[in-house]
C-alpha cells in the first residue's frame, strides 16, 4: 500500500484502539460473576422486540432471566406466523416456573407486522429494544434506535452489518449513543462470560504467556439450514422473491453477510479482543463446494468454507477458519468445532465456550464450568444494571470492527485480492437491493448476484 494509505490507515485504527479500550473498559467492569448474575434495582424495563425469530425471542427471554421489573411491551415482524409463534412461546415462559422474578409480556395492539413496523416499536413506550433481525437490516435499525427522539438503550445482536456503508452507519450511531449517554450491549456474548472474561485478563496482562507472536481461530460445522418454499406456503405466506430471501436470510449476503460475518465474527471478536483492536489486512480464499449449484435466486449464492490469514498491525498473524459442510470433520482432538488459541512469548492459550486452556492447565474446575452462569442472560444483567445504575456502557465500536474484520475476510475470499481494513471500511459496495417491495407478499422480482469466483469478481 502507499505511504498515504498507511498513514490514513493508522490513523483510522489509533482513533479504534482508542474507543475500544474505552468500550471494552466500560463493559468489563460491569460484567457480573456466579452469584451476582441478576441485575439490581426496580427501575422498570419495557422491551421492543424488532425481529421475532428463534434469536430475538430467546433475547428477550434472557432479559426477563436476567432482572426483575422487566415487561415485554411491543414487537414486530415480517411474517405474522412468527409474531404468533414469538408470543406463544414468551407467554408460556411468562407462565412457567422458569420466570422466577414474576416479569411479564403486554403487546396488546402493539404487535406490528411489516417491514418498516420497527418505527411503531420505537414509537412505543419502550425503553430497551432487541434489535434481532437479519444482520443486512441491522444498520438503519440502530440508526432509528439511536436517533429516536426518546432515549432508548440497545441490545443488538450480532453482527451489526454486511457491508462497508453499513458499518459506516453503524459507526456514526456509536458517536451518537456516546453523545446521548445511551448504553448498548451486543450479542458478542463470550465478552460477558466469566471464563472469557477472566481469561482475557490475563492474557492480555501479559505475564503468563507474554506479547501475543500469533493467533488462530475456527468455528467448523455441519450444513447450515435451508428452508424451501412448502415451509412458506405451509404458513399461508406467498413465496415471492422477498418472502423467500428472507425466511432463508442465511443464504443471501445482503441479509446475512456469509457465515464468516453472521457467525465466525464470535471468534474473530476474541482474537481483536486479545489485540484491542482490528487487523490492518486480510488475504483469504473459499468457496461452494457442498452447498447446491443452481439459480441463486433459489439456492443462495453464500460460500460453504473459508480460511482466511489476517495480519495485525504488529506483524501478528492470525489463521481463521471456518465452514459448514455436512459429513466433514468439525473437531481437533480434544476440542470443539469453534475455538481460539494464542501463542505468546511465554506460554499459550486456548478457549472454546467453556473450556479455558492457559499454559496447558484448565482455568476452571469441571465444578466451576458447570456453574457457570449462561452468557446470554449475562449480557442483559450487564446491561440492565448499567441503564440502572447510571453507567454508560457502549461495546457498538468493538462489535462493529469484529464485524468489519470478518467483511474484509469475505471480500478477499470474494475477489481473491489482500483487503485491507481501509478498503473494507471505505467499500462503495451498498449490499441492499436499491429498491425493497412494501410487503413480503409482492411480486416484485429482487435479482440475487451469481456465486463470487475468486479472481474474477472485482472489489468495489
């Protein structure tokens, strides 16, 4: 790269590493151990939910798990059968034993259903909104959240875009949670889980295994789901194009990014997490090997496996890896198929969710593993004390870069070229379709790209 480019560069990551220290301050020092999982105090928190599927319903479980005086006010979706479903199954968790601090849900004649209903949710009487749907629409929900004439604090799942103009947006709506004193949590939940959060202090103390020479991380599994029309028509829903890109979001990369940005960006998090901050560039190659060939408009057109080098600003290497291939090998001996490891100057580690390796001794007792209290719940009791106790805790810088790296991870593999952290940051690449029907029922058509082909699809 040029001299100006390197400079621009550095720039750009001393002003992360900056905000990032101060995020990842900010979130440690309200994470919660075993015994203390619960949030304290009464002020009330009454949730929107914005995307009722398997995530954000569960989300909002987790927020009543995590505190008392939590009420699930407003919700919205594309598809009616899934605001059915999401309020089924939260009413029935209101009603079990499991809803220990008696919380409740009341969304009577706030259940909205439409593409732009996330505007009635915010215009509710919400004070803490679950942002869960598909990562492509999550930009302009943070923006709406963020920019709302009333202060409402944040839950954003992961990742927090697809794009390089998404991320830009996301990035402006940090300074302005920062401006507002908004706090915001995201799903980047081993930031909130005691074995990680322990382990990475040590690590990053640097007496145990000394500076970080080099890093490797991997989430392998089998085929990811894949859901055909008869599912749609099952629920009386129309398969039209948007219908269909959505129910099977996973499969398109102006909804999900690719599996390397909606799920391995967990394990790329821990690695810039050990770093306190991103990788300066990224060469990578993948492809569809398992996954079918055909019209993408019916198959998808996301890539099956990656593996990708990441460099950081030191010379650091970092190897990631990851896939979803049916009948392949997910695991190395005595390891999980998502994990992390680091080698240093002194010693190494390694982590997968709970299991906790430094210097070759386990960091936890099997006792202590198995007490360890559900992240997901952690992250709401982290950010339900922070709102309570007057606290400002923003992780939308450290989640927005991880998601970053995991683009720039994307774009190399796409083109075959190295990409750099300015170049995946300044992407005029707008995944978006220019132009999106009304409702998921129209017969407007929405073109889905062919299938990348390394050294041939050209970076934008």
């Amino acid at each position: 790269m040029s001299d100006q480019q390197h400079n621009d560069q550095g720039a750009d990551r001393r002003d992360f590493l900056k905000a990032g220290a101060v995020a990842a301050g900010a979130a440690l020092a309200t994470t919660l151990f075993p015994g203390g999982v619960y949030a304290a105090g009464d002020d009330e928190i009454r949730i929107g939910i914005i995307g009722c599927g398997g995530r954000g319903t569960d989300a909002a479980r987790n927020a009543m798990s995590a505190a008392k005086n939590v009420k699930v006010v407003a919700m919205c979706d594309v598809f009616d059968f899934r605001l059915k479903e999401s309020k089924g199954i939260l009413e029935d968790y209101v009603k079990s034993n499991d809803n220990k601090f008696g919380n409740k849900i009341d969304v009577e004649g706030r259940t909205f259903l439409g593409l732009d209903k996330y505007k009635d949710v915010l215009d509710s009487d919400v004070n803490y909104v679950i942002l869960a749907t598909p990562p492509g629409f999550r930009p302009i929900h943070l923006d709406a959240a963020i920019n709302h004439s009333k202060k409402i604090n944040v839950f954003t799942e992961k990742p927090v875009a697809v794009d390089g103009p998404g991320i830009r947006k996301v990035m402006a709506a940090y300074d302005k949670a920062n401006d507002k004193k908004i706090c915001l949590v995201a799903g980047t939940q081993r930031r909130h889980q005691r074995g990680y959060v322990e382990l990475m202090k040590r690590v990053m103390d640097g007496n145990e295994i000394g500076e970080i020479v080099a890093m490797r991380c991997y989430w392998n599994q089998g085929r990811i789901w894949f859901r055909d029309k008869k599912q749609l028509t099952k629920h009386k829903v129309k398969p039209t194009d948007l219908a269909f890109q959505l129910h099977n979001w996973y499969h398109f990369v102006w909804t999900c990014g690719d599996h390397i940005v909606e799920q391995h960006v967990h394990n790329i998090d821990v690695c810039n997490w050990a770093m306190k901050g991103p990788p300066e560039m990224a060469l990578s190659s993948g492809g569809r090997a398992a996954l079918e060939s055909g019209d993408p408009r019916e198959v998808g057109h996301i890539f099956d496996h990656f593996s990708t080098e990441f460099v950081y600003p030191n010379g650091v290497h970092m190897n990631s890896m990851c896939r979803q291939i049916g009948g392949a090998d997910a695991n190395f001996p005595g390891v999980k198929g998502e994990a992390e490891a680091f080698a240093g100057t002194k010693g190494t580690c390694q982590t997968s969710p709970g299991n906790y390796v430094l210097n070759g001794k386990s960091l936890m007792t099997k006792k202590e593993r198995d007490k360890e209290t559900n992240p997901y719940v952690q992250e709401h009791a982290d950010l339900i004390e922070a709102i309570r106790e007057g606290k400002h805790v923003n992780e939308l810088k450290t989640v927005a870069d991880s998601t970053l790296t995991a683009i720039m991870g994307r774009m190399a593999a796409y083109t075959g070229r190295m990409v750099t952290y300015k170049m995946a940051l300044d992407s005029k690449l707008n995944t978006m379709p220019e132009k999106l029907p009304e409702s998921v029922e129209s017969d407007m058509e929405l073109k889905v790209p062919s299938v990348a082909v390394p050294g041939v699809t050209k970076y934008s």
